[in-house]
C-alpha cells in the first residue's frame, strides 16, 4: 500500500490535476499526477508517475517549452467567465436579442458566442424580422375580339 505524503489540487477550465508525493511499501519516493478531462459527454483520466530524481530535469525541459510557447502560438483568452457565459445564455434565450448584439454587451466575438451555443447545445437562429417584398399580382389580360 502506498501512503501520501503531499496532496495538492489545480483545477483548470475543462480539467483537473492532482500532483501528489506517494511512499511506496519499499520506502521509495514517487510523484503522481493525475488529469481528468471532463467534456459534456465524458470524463478521461490520465495517471503519469516518476521518481524525484528526474524531478528538476522535468521541470527544467518543461520551463524550457514554456519559453517556447509565445514564440509559436497566440493565446487568446476568453473573456467570458462562467458568470458572464450563464447571464449571455439567458439574455439570448429569455429576451430574444441577437448574437452581435450580446457580442458588443459583452465584449466578444460573434464566433466566440456561436461556439459557447453550439457547446452548450442551444439552437442558432435569427431574431430578425423578415422585410416583406412587395408582391405584384398580375392578372392575365384577355384579348377581346
């Protein structure tokens, strides 16, 4: 049986890690980590075990990718938390308005509400009133003989 010597937790957006020390019966150091990913229709979980001599190489080739990082992508932060996502879901719902109206009420993207809707499996529709066109009845003309 293993015995836990240190237990912390980082929960992330769409996961979960726990980082911990374990003793094994044999006196012999190991950390864990462990992810669960949730999604809407799972949950994956994913262990990693090492010993703590390979600790600082881990870390450093880990600080090395990180310093890479800027160099090749963009992040782009979302700026809906999950307060703003629940508010923008019942506005969109309840008072009928449209996406590029919540886009500009909550500084975002039209793309970015769209794949928080399709996410959250609502409906896209227009709220738009339709114009009507105007329609010309013609009337067939008979020729009088």
């Amino acid at each position: 049986m293993e015995e836990i010597l240190k237990s912390t937790i980082h929960n992330d957006n769409k996961s979960s890690y726990k980082l911990e020390l374990r003793r094994t019966l044999g006196d012999k150091l190991y950390i864990v980590i462990e992810q669960k990913v949730y999604s809407g229709l799972y949950e994956a979980t994913e262990i990693i075990k090492f010993r703590p001599s390979s600790l600082e190489s881990i870390i450093q080739i880990l600080t090395d990718i990180q310093n890479e990082i800027p160099k090749y992508v963009t992040v782009e932060k979302s700026r809906l938390n999950p307060s703003n996502k629940q508010e923008l879901i019942r506005r969109y719902l309840n008072t009928g308005l449209e996406i590029e109206t919540l886009a500009v009420q909550f500084d975002s993207s039209v793309d970015e509400i769209k794949e928080l809707f399709i996410k959250e499996g609502i409906a896209i529709t227009s709220n738009k009133i339709p114009k009507e066109k105007s329609r010309r009845f013609w009337q067939k003309r008979r020729r009088v003989r």
